[in-house]
C-alpha cells in the first residue's frame, strides 16, 4: 500500500470518526459518497479521481438516482 493510498484511507477513516455523525448517514448510493470519492482517488489517481468524486456528489440529492454505483474501472493502454 502506498503512501498515498494510506493517506486518502486515512482521510476517509479521520472523515467518518468526524464529520459523519453530526452531517449524518444521507448518501443515496452504495457505495457512500465519501467512499466512492476515496476509492476513485486511489483507482483513477488525484485528478480524474476528485473529478468522478464531484460529479458522484453533483447526483447525491433527492431528485437524483440512487442504488448501487461503483467507481469505473481504470481504462487500460493496451489495445
């Protein structure tokens, strides 16, 4: 596990013990928001990453969908 792994891990597990319980549990998705962005960031890296996680956030709201909704997969170069 890398450093920056370990570091966004650390940034969701210090998120949860926090902020979590006094926003409360309204993520409309499995998995959570905060989940989905640290797992973006981990897979897709800090760019692609925060973006998947903005536009994750942008759909969290009553009007919007909900249900199971994991992050892509990493798009490989070979062809």
């Amino acid at each position: 596990m890398s450093l920056y792994e370990r570091s966004v891990r650390a940034a969701l597990r210090g998120y949860k013990l926090t902020l979590s319980p006094w926003i409360g549990r309204q993520c409309r998705f499995l998995p959570t928001c905060s989940e989905y962005m640290a797992e973006a960031l981990i897979t897709h890296g800090p760019a692609a990453g925060a973006w998947l996680g903005v536009r994750r956030l942008c759909r969290c709201h009553p009007m919007g969908g909900s249900g199971y909704d994991p992050v892509p997969p990493r798009k490989s170069l070979e062809p």
